[in-house]
C-alpha cells in the first residue's frame, strides 16, 4: 500500500522511502535558500518525484519552483501535491480532466499532543465515527492529516488560507486500515469549491490521506487561472 491506494484512478504516484541523488534546479533554490542539507535532499527528492510523474505525462525535466504561499508551481493544466515526513517522500499528479484540485499528506502514525487537539479538530469532529479506526491510529492526526491535505487542494486554487475549524470532515472507516472522507469547507465563497472528497489508509506505520475536489467547471476554470496567474511556472522553470 502507498499513496496510490488513496489517490483517484488517474493519478500518478511517484514515491521513495529515502533521499535519491538529484538536484535543485536554478528556479528552485529561492525557495529553500538556507536550508540545512538534509532539507535540500527532502526538497530535491520530492521534486524528482514529481518530475518522473512529470515526465510519465510527457514533460520534460524542469523546474518546479516555490510559489508565494510554499506551493509547487506545476505545469499548466497539471494538478497535484507533493509530501515528505521522516521515511516517505511523494508526488502525487494528474491533468486536470482527472481531478480539479488535488492535496495528498503522509504523517507517521504517532500521538498528536493533547492541547494541538482543540486547535485541529471542531468540537464535533472527534466523536462518533471518526474515533472508531485502529488502535495505532490517533484520530487527531487523521483529522489533522486531512485538513493539510485539504489545504493543499485548496490553496493553490483560491490563493487563501484556511484554519482547521474552517474545514468539518466526516470519516467513515472501510475496514480496519483505511476508509473515506467528506470534508467541507465553510468558508467557500460562491466559486470556490465547498466540499472535497478523500480516502484515507494507514501502513508500515504511516498514514496517507488525499482530499480532491469534484467541482464543476467554474472550480476548474478557477484552478486553471489562478495557478497561470501565479508567479509564472513557465517564466520560473527558464
Ligand atoms: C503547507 C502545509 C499544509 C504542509 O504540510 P506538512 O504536513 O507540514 O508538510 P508536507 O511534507 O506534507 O508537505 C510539504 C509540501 O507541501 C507543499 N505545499 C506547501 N505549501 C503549500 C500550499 N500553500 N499549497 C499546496 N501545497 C503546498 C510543498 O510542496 C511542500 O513541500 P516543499 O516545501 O518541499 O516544496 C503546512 O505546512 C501548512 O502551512 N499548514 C497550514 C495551513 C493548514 O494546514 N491549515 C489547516 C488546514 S484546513
């Protein structure tokens, strides 16, 4: 099991489970400038993961530079999310025919302390059925890990922030190890996608989580747009 298995049919996968020799690319480094080596080669290697889906859609290597609030500048009409905790990085990318926005997180499976609890979760997210998954699994973290997931599905289309209790999710288990998700986000304005939909699994003590949306042409069209206002992926990439 990997991201693959919570990702819609259509979206390519490139993942590894340590650092791979590559490099920055020149249109890269303003965005890790300062970094200690072991954060380069985290940041390098999720791009190269990214660049193989890249390429896989029939791009050449290029780069993928930082845009004003962290995201990874994609191709046009590309949509995806790239991921890295300790032991795991990963892209996960499609056109946007497949899926309009596209957030994907892997977390270790680990407690998640007790007073960031009230800050990731609503008052009634963390009863009923989302506290009924596996003994291992924190249901805060799955919470927590499906909110960034669905920041990084949201974000790139809106260009706005979003608070965890500005997202309500509703998880329902599908076996032991991984189920699905609604999330919905209450504070969309009217062209902005309100719901986003997910799938969530845990394995070799990781938890993997992606949040897409479904919406229609007026989410696509705004996808489109805004990541082509943003800084410049082609202008960027030379
Ligand atoms: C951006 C954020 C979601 C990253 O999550 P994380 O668990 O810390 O780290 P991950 O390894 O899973 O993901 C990091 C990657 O996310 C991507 N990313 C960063 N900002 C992003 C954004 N605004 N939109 C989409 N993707 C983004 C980057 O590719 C980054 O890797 P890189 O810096 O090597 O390029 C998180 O740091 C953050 O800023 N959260 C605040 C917003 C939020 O979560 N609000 C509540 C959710 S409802």
């Amino acid at each position: 099991m990997s991201l693959r298995s919570v990702v819609p049919a259509g979206v390519l996968v490139e993942e590894s489970r340590q650092d791979l020799t590559t490099t920055v690319f020149p249109a890269e480094e303003a965005g890790i400038a300062g970094a200690v080596p072991s954060r380069r080669a985290e940041f390098a290697t999720t791009r190269l993961c990214a660049r193989r889906a890249l390429a896989r859609l029939g791009f050449v290597a290029s780069a993928i530079p930082v845009g004003p609030s962290r995201q990874p500048l994609l191709p046009p009409g590309i949509v995806g999310s790239l991921t890295h905790c300790d032991g795991y990085r990963g892209s996960a990318l499609c056109r946007a025919q497949v899926v309009p926005a596209l957030g994907v997180d892997v977390e270790p499976c680990r407690q998640l302390p007790a007073d960031l609890r009230p800050v990731v979760a609503r008052s009634d997210e963390l009863t009923g059925p989302a506290s009924t998954g596996p003994d291992d699994l924190d249901p805060a973290l799955l919470l927590f890990s499906i909110k960034e997931s669905v920041y990084k599905a949201w974000n790139p289309i809106t260009g706005r922030w979003l608070g965890f209790h500005d997202v309500r999710v509703r998880t329902r288990w599908r076996g032991r190890r991984s189920g699905d998700f609604r999330a919905d986000v209450l504070i969309a304005r009217s062209a902005e996608p309100a719901g986003f939909d997910g799938r969530f699994a845990v394995q070799d003590a990781l938890l993997f989580t992606a949040a897409w949306s479904t919406g229609g042409m007026a989410t696509l069209c705004s996808t489109l747009s805004h990541s082509m206002s943003q800084t410049g992926y082609r202008a960027a990439a030379r």
